[in-house]
C-alpha cells in the first residue's frame, strides 16, 4: 500500500480506518527465519524522532543487521495517532536493510487500540509484513491477571470482544500485551513472544530495537 503521509488529525483518522479495514488476524506466512524489533524515541527540545530496527536471527536471536533514522518529528501529538509520528522514520529505517524480516515485533499496540490499529498494525499493512505488538503497558480493555508463572496468559477485553493477551513473560513479574499486528493469528503472536523472552520481560527483539535507539538519541 502507498503510504501518503497525513497533514491534519482528521486525514490521519480516515487513514487509519482504511488501514485497520485491511488488518489479516490469522497466520499468513511460512518459515520466520528472521524477526525484527522496531523502537522510536524522541528528543522534542529538537523536534527530532529517532527510529531503530534490528533484525535477529529467529534460531539463536543473534543480531542480524540494524539500521536507525533520524527525522524531524512531522505530525502532532494526538492521543490515538501515536503511528502517524512513528511510522515514518520507522520506515526509513526498515528500507535501509539489507535483510528483510519474515516477523516484526514492535513495541507498541497492534489492534488493541481504539480503532483496532495501533503502530504493529499500521506498519505491517503499510510493509505487508506479519507484525505483532507487544506493549509494555495497557492502551484500553480489561482483564484478569494472570496467574505468577511464565507463560501465563488471560484476554485482554474491550467491548465484548477479545483484542489481545496478558502474558506474563517471566515468573512473578508484570505481565506484557501481546495483540495481532498483521497477518498473525493472537495465538501465534503469543507463542513468539513467549519464544523471544527466555530471559527477561520484554522480548529480545525489543530490548535490542531499545538499546539501540537510546544509543542514538544519546548522540543526538
């Protein structure tokens, strides 16, 4: 899909909604031999945004290949519009690589937002690539917690309907939110997240994407 940048919050809206119209939410590819993390900060005293994505090795989470850019933040601050300043440079980034990633996690919502199209969901209709959110926080929706150990898992609940999961990634530690991106079904994004966080909360597609975007913003 041409992505045409919006100038307004009301063009941002329509495109948003065309975008969610054609989110997949069942597992639409084959061997993931490669996952990317994608990650931004921002330095708002410069009006710069900061985009990273580095791509691993699905077997051994061995980094692959990273790339970074660097833009002038182009679009407001609104709430439920967070992908319109995000994706941008995050695909600058993603068209720097050399090695195209099979999986992207990203550190944000898939369709666990309000339009049911956060960031994951965003770029992966935008790059037609499966992509999954994994947040470290809760956008919308209600849940029971899950229970202490790894791999643990309830539904996240926005009107009725189930838009993601409560995983808890490690023993006794606060659960992440898993939700479809794009053309992945919720229990396979589960099962990745679980995979990629052998040792820690987030997903070492995240930590990664995180530690690389901080370094850059430092250097700013």
């Amino acid at each position: 899909m041409e992505y045409i940048h919006p100038q307004t919050p009301e063009q941002a809206h329509h495109l948003q909604q065309r975008l969610a119209e054609q989110v997949i939410t069942t597992d639409d590819f084959e061997t993931v031999n490669y996952i990317a993390g994608v990650d931004v900060a921002y330095d708002e005293a410069k009006n710069k945004v900061v985009a990273a994505v580095v791509v691993l090795d699905a077997a051994t989470f061995e980094v692959v290949e990273s790339q970074t850019a660097i833009e002038p933040i182009s679009f407001p601050y609104v709430p439920g519009l967070f992908s319109f300043r995000e994706v941008p440079p995050l695909l600058s980034a993603i068209e720097k690589l050399t090695t195209l990633p099979d999986l992207i996690v990203c550190d944000g919502q898939g369709i666990a937002h309000p339009k049911r199209c956060g960031m994951a969901s965003h770029l992966g209709v935008l790059l037609d690539i499966p992509t999954i959110g994994c947040g470290k926080t809760k956008l919308l929706g209600e849940y029971m917690p899950p229970p202490e150990f790894k791999g643990a898992s309830n539904d996240l609940i926005d009107n009725q309907q189930c838009i993601g999961k409560v995983l808890r990634t490690q023993n006794g530690i606060k659960p992440v939110f898993v939700s479809i991106g794009h053309k992945i079904s919720l229990t396979t994004a589960v099962d990745w997240v679980n995979k990629l966080t052998p040792k820690y909360r987030l997903p070492e597609t995240t930590r990664q994407a995180d530690q690389l975007v901080n370094r850059c913003l430092k250097a700013l």
